[in-house]
C-alpha cells in the first residue's frame, strides 16, 4: 500500500476517533449535568412534577443551560453528598429553585 494513502488513512482513523470521544465526552457531562440538577430540586424540596409543568418548560430550559455550564460542579457534587454544609448559595440556579418551591 502507497504510504500516502496509509498516512491518509491513519489521518481519518485518528480524527474519527478524537470526534467520537468528544461527543462522548460532552454526553458524559450532558447527563451528569441533568442528574446534579434533578438531585438538587430533590435536595432543595422542588416537587419533580414542578418541572414537568406546562409553562414551566422555558423556566427549566434556562435552568438546564445554568447547569450545563455551572463552574462549581464538584462542588455542586460535595453538597449533593453532604459533604459540604451551608446553603446551596454556589448554584446559579438556587434563587430559581427557591420559587419553584413555592408552587
């Protein structure tokens, strides 16, 4: 085989591979991200049914997105653990949770 089709070959099987493990990766962080944030409506006494109501799917999209790019994920994860004590204050989403609460 010509080396430049091997070279080439090669080339397609590595990027392949690297694009493959990058949606993998954010599929990783997608679904550990929607599990903090159910985990947290439950720690935080939020009704799951809440988030599942009509009118309420903008308000949980935004939520979503706040998690997704949320800073203090291991952090997030200790509280959630009960290793953290105090307030759930670090959450960008805390405030949002809070009224969720009420209804």
């Amino acid at each position: 085989m010509d080396t430049t089709l091997t070279t080439f070959l090669a080339a397609a099987v590595t990027i392949g591979a690297a694009i493959v493990f990058v949606i993998l990766f954010r599929h990783y962080l997608a679904v550990n991200s929607e599990r903090r944030m159910q985990a947290m409506l439950e720690n935080v006494g939020v009704d799951p049914e809440v988030a599942s109501l009509s009118g309420v799917e903008n308000i949980m999209s935004e939520v979503r997105k706040r998690c997704k790019n949320c800073k203090s994920e291991s952090l997030c994860e200790r509280w959630l653990a009960g290793e953290e004590t105090g307030g759930n204050d670090f959450c960008p989403n805390a405030k949002v949770f809070e009224i969720l609460k009420q209804h």
